[in-house]
C-alpha cells in the first residue's frame, strides 16, 4: 500500500463549511491524497471546483453511480480505498451501503443515517464488508476531551453523578422567522434531514460526548420540543432528560434559535471525587472541580496528558489547536485502522456511535409526541 491512503469525496463542494473542514483534516497528518470525488450534482459545477482547489479531474464523475462503477473497474492498488461522505442526511444510507458492499471504507458525517432502521441495516452491511467505517462526531477529537475521558476511565470522578450537556446555536432564527425561508432550507425539510432538525443535527453531538467521555450508555429519555410555527414540522430547540448506569442522571439542551450564540456545545460532569467542565469554543481548557482542593487545568501537549490526548496534539504547549485538528484526528484514527495499525478505541467514532445516535434521536420525537414520557433506548 502506498504511503498516502487514496481519498474519494462525496458532497462538500463550493462554499461547504463541512467540505473545507473534511479536506483540510484529511491533509494535516500527511495520510491522504484527495483522488476522485462528486463535489457537486451539477457535472460542470462539480468539475468546475476540482480545477479550482487542485484535484485531477480525471476521476471526478457525474454522480455517485458512476462513481462506484468507474472505480470497480480498476485495479485494487489504483482504486479509491476510502470515501468521506459529506451530503446532506438523506444521502448517508445508500451511499455508506453501497460503498460498504463494494468493499469501500467510509467515513460520514452524522447523522449516520435518517432513521434507525437504516442504521441496523447499515450496521450489518459493514460486519459483512471488513471494512473500516469512522463516523465524524467531530469533538471527539479535542486532545482535551480525549483527556476527560482517559481521566474518568482512570477513577479521577469516582463514581458519577450528573451530567449536563448542551449545545446552543443561533444560525436559524435567520431562517425559522420567515415563512418562505423555513420552507426551502434543506434542515427544515424530513424527507432530507430525517425526522429531526435539532436534535438530528446538535443535539446527537452532545448525546455522543456523553457516553464517549463518560463510558456509560444512556438508557431512557424524556424530550420536549419546540416549533416555533406550526408550517415547521422539525423541531429547533429542544431539552432531554437522560437517565444512565448506575444511577446517573442527567440532560441535554440543544437550541438552533438561541440567539447569539454561535458554537456554544458544552458538558460538565460531577463525580463523588470531582467535576469535570469543558466548552467547545474555549476547547483547550479542561477545567477539573473539587470541594476540597483549588480548581485545576489541563490545557493541551504536557506531558501530564494521556497518549490518547497526547496523540491527538500536534503543537508545544501554549499554541491552540482547534475544529481542524479535531477533525484531523479523526482521519488520523481512521487512518491508522484501515492500514491495520494498532490504535485507541476513542480514536474515532464508530458504527455503533451511528446505531446509538440514531437510537437517541428517534427516541426524542418519540418521546415529545406521546406527551414527553419516558422511552427506552435500546442497549
């Protein structure tokens, strides 16, 4: 196998935030080359991008079929070996599956999928493949959110005993307040988003940061949703309540219409020993809480971190790391998987991480439109 792993993109073209952040990531560590891609429906938009970022339009195709096809016919030291898949939600399902089937490794975007069955469904395809599938809950690859959850594995909480996490955004109130707008935009719209805005889009993130820092798994919930207008069938703010293992409980708050707030995901974490807070938008500070002692933090690079946090720091103390490096560390997990090299299980996101989030988020609208009652997750 060649030095670079050969990287096939799917969506992500123009103006895309996610598209600027996948490629940048794929490139940090030096693991990927950009090979082939569908940046773009529109063929001459699609080539159009390519020219103009740099990538041999070669094997840039006119859709995901053909995408599929042309690659298949060539040989295994030329063909494309993983395919980051950055469309909007309706998308992730047949691509991941027919990427999976031909023997492709994937990495998605989140949701996973649009419904939970999807995902069951998904999830046997990939035990069949061999393949190596990294879902990108982005967050998970902040150095110190890697050394939260070495340190809770550790025993520094003691037993747990809440948990709060939240994730405010305003970026909707420019769209929900105008009938025309919240008509047309594509997060608004289930038959592409799936049957949730918020707690599809935010509000999985934070369900996500909880069991992967905490090591416990979320067994029950109970939702309520708000609207804001009744021509709006996706919910844009909403707040849970979570019940875990032994006896923890907890919530998640997640907002689009929060006006002011730009990238606001946070959590805190209170153990019988100690708490631990984290913010999103300050990510190189890990706050650590304790009735009996002064506050402590942790910030990236020392060596005081563990090698799962060291692992994901690429610069000396002092120098911040961000939304790029996360991500990078992410296609670095990856990376390392699908040239079978031995790496963390908290390196990158799982097929698992897609069944549970996607278990999460259809139990939330469950859970509001029988009233807010409680349901229960599957294990």
């Amino acid at each position: 196998m060649s030095k670079k792993i050969r990287l096939g993109i799917l969506g992500g073209g123009g103006d895309s935030l996610i598209g600027v952040l996948h490629r940048v990531a794929s490139h940090i560590n030096d693991n990927y080359q950009i090979t082939g891609a569908v940046f773009n429906p529109d063929f001459d938009a699609n080539m159009a991008f390519a020219k103009e970022i740099d990538v041999p339009t070669n094997r840039i195709y006119k859709d995901f079929d053909t995408f599929v096809e042309e690659e298949m016919k060539l040989p295994k030291e030329e063909r494309i070996e993983v395919c980051s898949i950055l469309t909007p939600n309706f998308l992730h399902f047949p691509m991941a599956k027919k990427l999976l089937d031909n023997g492709f490794h994937v990495i998605c975007e989140k949701p996973m999928t649009t419904s939970l069955e999807e995902a069951k469904i998904l999830q046997e395809a990939h035990k069949k493949s061999g393949a190596v599938f990294a879902l990108t809950h982005t967050y998970t690859g902040y150095p110190m959110v890697r050394q939260m959850r070495e340190m809770i594995k550790s025993g520094a909480l003691g037993k747990i005993h809440k948990v709060d996490a939240s994730y405010y955004q305003g970026w909707i109130n420019t769209i929900i307040h105008d009938q025309e707008k919240r008509s047309s935009v594509w997060r608004l719209d289930p038959k592409k988003a799936g049957i949730s805005s918020c707690i599809g889009d935010i509000g999985v993130h934070a369900f996500n940061l909880i069991e992967y820092t905490t090591g416990l798994r979320i067994d029950s919930i109970l939702s309520d949703f708000n609207y804001l207008y009744e021509d709006n069938q996706m919910d844009v703010d909403g707040t849970v309540l979570v019940r875990m293992d032994n006896h923890v409980k907890g919530l998640i708050r997640s907002s689009q219409v929060a006006t002011g707030e730009e990238n606001g995901l946070s959590i805190a974490i209170y153990g019988e020993k100690a708490a631990f807070k984290w913010e999103q938008e300050n990510p190189n500070f890990l706050y650590k809480l304790s009735d009996t002692e002064p506050m402590q933090v942790y910030k990236p690079g020392h060596a005081y971190n563990s090698d799962l946090s060291l692992g994901g720091t690429k610069l000396p103390p002092g120098h911040p790391e961000g939304i790029f490096d996360s991500m990078a560390n992410i296609y670095l997990g990856a990376a390392k998987a699908i040239r079978g090299e031995k790496y963390n299980d908290g390196e990158f996101p799982t097929m698992l991480d897609g069944v549970r989030g996607m278990n999460f988020i259809e139990a939330t609208v469950e859970s509001h439109k029988a009233g807010n009652i409680w349901v229960k997750l599957e294990s």
